[in-house]
C-alpha cells in the first residue's frame, strides 16, 4: 500500500498521512493533521492543524473539518460538511483590532466510529457525534447525538435509531429494535440504545 496525495493538494510536510490514504485535487491538510489508514479526503476538503483522522474514515468533497476535531475509525463526513470551532467568532476585538490565533480557545467536534454526517451539515462545536449514529443531510447539530441516533433538523433531534449497518431499525415491543439488514438486535433505555449479544 502506498499513500496518494494529489499535486494539486497542499499537504503540509508535519501532517502524517497513514498507509493507503488518498489526498485528493485541491484539499488541504494542515500541519500536525494525522490521518489513519485507507483514509480518502475529497476534492477542496479542508483538515485543520491538528486534526485526528482513524482508520477508514471519508471527508467527501469539500468538507471543512476544523480543529480540534477528532474522528475515530470509520467515519463518514459528507459533502460540503462544516465542522465549527469557535463559541463567539469574531474577526475583531472590540478596540476594532485584528484578531490573532491565541485570542481565542478552539472547541472542536467529535465524532465516534462509525459515524456519519449528511451533506451540507453544520456541528456546532462542541458537540460529541455517537458512535454508528446518522446525521441527516441539512441538519445542524447543536448538541450531542446519543450512539445510533438519526437526528434530522435545525435544530437536530433524534427521529429514529439507526443500527450499524445505517439503516433506520424496526421496534419489535418492549424497547427492543432489530436491524432489517443485519438482524442484529438492540435494547432502548431512555435515550441510549445498545446492542444486545
């Protein structure tokens, strides 16, 4: 395996680039970036100085994931996702001066293996994205979503569980939910759903 980064894509020479990875037209990755494995970031993306990438994980197509953001294993982020990092952006101080890199504290946006993130989607820092949930396209996540949530909406609410497979799970009684593409079978309790052995 080799990495493939694109000469178009402005990779900094302190990011670490995993094996299999592909960089491609137009994306930057900034300095102490670190990708995992078998990585893919898209045309014009955009991976902030020290971002943290697992193995597998996609940024389709101009996706901005700002730091501190980190994605474990196997995320997805969808096309023109925006990942903020700022409580109060501003780009002045009152007294009318510019700005600099150390006025301000970066807050950054999670998101736990195997989740995914429509298109055109904004996190609002700091938020924690649960493992194997789905944010819809066009949501805008202002807090945290529970691990196989499917949240929807301005701002974004649970709709119904997703199993790992990302498909919506059917309810079988008794807070008990079974994945129709897999099989597999999960239990609700209040607004955590688990996957049963």
């Amino acid at each position: 395996m080799s990495v493939r980064i694109q000469p178009s894509a402005d990779v900094s020479e302190d990011a670490q680039i995993g094996e299999g990875s592909s960089v491609w037209h137009l994306a930057q990755v900034r300095e102490q970036a670190v990708l995992g494995e078998n990585c893919i970031v898209g045309r014009g993306a955009y991976v902030g100085t020290g971002v943290k990438m697992g193995d597998n994980c996609k940024l389709q197509n101009y996706a901005l994931v700002y730091e501190p953001a980190v994605l474990e294993d196997g995320v997805f982020v969808g096309p023109a996702v925006v990942f903020t990092n700022d409580h109060y952006p501003r780009s002045i101080s009152p007294d009318g001066t510019l700005k600099r890199g150390d006025d301000w504290q970066a807050v950054g946006v999670t998101c736990k293996q195997g989740a995914s993130i429509g298109a055109r989607s904004v996190c609002i820092a700091p938020v924690t994205i649960g493992a194997w949930a789905l944010v819809a396209a066009g949501s805008v996540v202002t807090k945290d979503v529970p691990g196989h949530a499917l949240v929807a909406g301005n701002p974004a609410r649970r709709i119904r569980w997703v199993g790992r497979a990302g498909v919506p799970l059917e309810e079988i009684g008794e807070n008990r939910f079974r994945c129709p593409e897999t099989g597999e079978t999960y239990r609700q309790d209040g607004e955590t759903l688990t996957l049963e052995s």
